[in-house]
C-alpha cells in the first residue's frame, strides 16, 4: 500500500530489473519470475503444450546445428510427403523474429536444402546453438494465426480473457502485426479450452500474470478448422495494451461461452488494432496533424456510442512515418471499415 492506496507492479515482462524495483518500493509484482522464462521458449513450450492436450505441428525441439534443421526436416517429409516446407524457430525469441521458413517447393534435395538453411544469416545459423525447434509449415485452404490470452491470478486461478485473430507480415509470413477481437467463433472454444489447460500446468510450475499461446486454424475444402499450437509467449504481448484500451474505453464484460465483449447495454464490441500504419512520407509529421484528420473526419472515439479509432505510438512518426491504430466497433466488419476510413483520413491531402 502506498499513500493509503493499494498498488503493485504490472511490467510487460518480468526481469531482474524489475524484482529490484518491486523490492525497493516494497510492491507486490503480477508476473512470471524471470527463472521461469525457459518455460515460453519454443522448445519447453511443444512440450508443455503437447502434456495439456494441445494439437501440434510435426516437429523436432532442441535442435542445435544446421545438421540438426536437415535431420528435422528430412524426418518431416518423411512423415509429410506433402509439406509445404519447415519452420525454424529460435527457442528464446518473439514476436516471430526468429523465425525462418525453408520451402519444399519443387521437393529439394538434400544437397539443396542444406544449401537453403546455410544461405540464412550467419547471426541465426550461430545463434542455433542457444536452442531451436523446427516444425512443418502449416497451410490449408483456408488459414489464420489465432491466439489466446489468459490471466494467472497470485492464488493460481486460470482465467482466460480474450481470444485474437493475428495479422502477419514480414518475410515468411512469421511477423506480427496486429490483431483482430475477437477470434473466428468456429475454433474460439477450441483456443479456450486449451489457453486454459496450459495456464493450469503453468500455475502448477509458479508462473503468474498474462500469458498467450498462438496458433495455426487452417480449414481444407473438404473439412472443418484444425488448429495446431505454435508456442506459448509467457508475457503480454502484442495483443494487451488494444484490449486494455476495449476494457477502459467501452467498460462491460467479457462473455467466456462465446468469446466476446458485450458492453453494458449488451451490444458486442469488436476491435482491429495494429501499431504498423506506416508512409515514409510521414516521417517527421505533427501528431497533432494525424490527430485532426481523424477527428475531422468523425471518426475519433466517441465514448457516447462506444465505437471509434484510437491513436496510439506516435514516436514512430519521427523513425519511419509509423502510428498505432485501434479502431473499436459493433462487429468485426465495422472495425475494419472504420480503420480503412481512419487510413483514408489521415492519407488525405491536407
């Protein structure tokens, strides 16, 4: 208690730096203890998930060396003549940066897929030895990147609160970039579900505080959505600070049966949200400026209807002409049509 109120720490992720600091002010700190990040590599994160039940990829963890990749990839395609390629991941990494994808196609040989892993940057091929998993590449007819968040309490209650649709770029399609709430209802049980058994093996190892576990939902055209787990981020991550701003802005309920938010007068919430709405040609440009062409064109949020965009991280407007945008609507097509219109705004000539 500080000044007759209660307080504790809440940081993005727990590290030594910021025990200290919990100690030094004699605060209470929500979050896994650093001894216990191994837990969220990939490689501890198959396992984990593999002993709760979860669906996952063909795949090899612990592997350590170039030979190591080729024997993983080699016994994939053994198992999967039809693999679309391999995954390499990095044991301690996020956010999907170390994550490299090596493509079957034309069924290389052998010779030509050590040629394939050896081309990779020679910081990765090194930093190998630290740990790495390699999984198939999952595709489909029909594919997304869903997740699930969910809260460890100190008394080891598991709750889960949110479930998202992440959107991906970068090379390989690996990169995160922004997320959609809520999840596709036809597999939102599914993440559920199994957010909840791997936050009760959690609890039982002493982790606390946010967690998400990311997956593959890929849906052929002749049967229903599979979903696989990718690995478990055992922090916030990109999808917290849009659903704190859901939480504040529109104040309601989360509805575990059916993944959604209704606000207090039972209409449903829905958001987009993503910190990469990028121009070169904003580089150096006012947020002030960005700020008016979204209210001038009457899209700021308004807290009467609760629905509306929401700027955020406008120190990338100095670095490479970047903004956050969350927009806040009545369903999933509302919010993308109010975060196409909030782009159109602030892409208008002045």
């Amino acid at each position: 208690m500080t000044s007759g109120r209660l307080a504790y720490i809440e940081p993005w992720n727990v590290t030594h730096l910021e025990m200290d600091v919990a100690r030094r002010l004699e605060l209470p700190l929500n979050g896994t203890p650093p001894r216990l990040w191994p837990l969220g590599f990939k490689s501890n994160g198959r396992r984990l998930m593999r002993s709760a039940g979860v669906p996952l990829p063909l795949g090899q963890e612990d592997v350590r060396s170039v030979t190591d990749v080729l024997a993983a990839a080699e016994a994939i395609r053994r198992q999967h003549a039809g693999a679309a390629g391999v995954v390499i991941k990095l044991d301690n990494s996020g956010a999907g940066h170390g994550n490299r994808v090596v493509r079957f196609t034309g069924s290389p040989t052998a010779a030509e897929l050590r040629a394939a892993v050896e081309s990779l940057e020679p910081w990765y091929l090194s930093n190998l030895a630290g740990g790495a998993v390699v999984e198939e590449l999952v595709t489909g007819h029909q594919f997304s990147s869903p997740s699930v968040q969910v809260d460890i309490a100190p008394v080891r209650r598991v709750e889960v609160i949110s479930t998202h649709e992440q959107l991906l770029g970068g090379a390989g399609g690996q990169v995160y970039l922004g997320c959609q709430f809520p999840a596709n209802p036809d597999y939102g049980s599914h993440l559920m579900s199994y957010g909840q058994a791997v936050g009760e093996l959690l609890a039982d190892q002493g982790a606390m505080g946010r967690f998400c576990v990311d997956f593959a939902a890929t849906r052929s055209s002749s049967s229903g959505w599979q979903v696989h787990g990718l690995e478990i981020n055992l922090r916030k991550t990109g999808t917290s600070h849009p659903l704190s701003l859901l939480h504040n802005l529109v104040p309601g309920r989360y509805d575990a049966e059916t993944g959604s938010w209704s606000a207090k007068d039972g209409s449903e919430r829905c958001y987009l949200s993503t910190d990469n709405v990028v121009d070169p040609a904003w580089r150096g440009r006012p947020a002030d400026d960005v700020i008016d062409a979204v209210r001038s064109a009457g899209l700021e949020f308004d807290p009467r209807s609760g629905t509306g965009a929401i700027l955020h991280s406008f120190i990338g407007l100095d670095i490479d002409g970047r903004i956050g945008l969350t927009t806040i609507g009545r369903s999933p097509d509302h919010a993308e049509r109010l975060h196409q219109a909030a782009v159109a705004a602030i892409e208008a000539p002045a």
